[in-house]
C-alpha cells in the first residue's frame, strides 16, 4: 500500500523522533524488526519505515506498536483542546479544600 504524503518539515522531524524512540524500544526488548513487525501485522520492509519515521504507515499500527510496548496511555493527550490558563485556575480555586487535620484549641 503507497500513499503519498506531503508534510512539512516539522512533522517529518516529529515522525523522524518517533521511529527512533520506537527502535530503541523494540531494541531494549531485544526483538529483531522481523518479530516484532509480525506481532504488530506489518511485513518488515513497512515496519523499517515506521522506524525510518516515514509518513506513509497509517497510525493504526503506531497504536498497536505502543500496545505492544505499553506505551498506548501516551497518546491519550493527542490533539486534546487545550484548555485556557485562567479556567485552569478558576478550576483549581473552585476545587474542595481538605482539611487540615488541626483542630482549633478551644477556650
């Protein structure tokens, strides 16, 4: 399967990081790119692309790469609204206090 994709140049960087933090994880478990591109579906060739950070693998697989690696959690923030500073704040002021556990000495 050929895609063809354009993406500027901080986006290929991004990819670039990500295939490198995805080696050194298949590495630090000690499997070779053919075992782990099968548990993940992907024949070696593609999956040495995503390690290569090329544009063209649909993220499905870097999902399931992540499973694999315990990592899925990570991307749970992605493309999330960012939210305001000033309703982070107001949220924060709004919250419950906890007691403090100290008692005021009585008369």
């Amino acid at each position: 399967m050929l895609f063809m994709v354009n993406i500027n140049e901080a986006s290929s960087h991004i990819l670039s990081q990500l295939g490198k933090r995805l080696m050194q994880a298949r590495l630090a478990r000690n499997e070779s790119q053919e075992v782990f591109s099968a548990r993940i579906g992907l024949t070696r060739q593609t999956y040495s692309k995503m390690e290569k950070g090329a544009a063209t693998v649909p993220i499905g697989y870097w999902l399931t790469a992540s499973d694999i690696l315990d990592r899925l959690q990570t991307w749970q923030d992605v493309l999330l609204d960012k939210e305001d500073l000033f309703e982070q704040y107001e949220r924060k002021q709004n919250k419950r206090k906890r007691a403090t556990g100290q008692r005021v000495p009585q008369k």
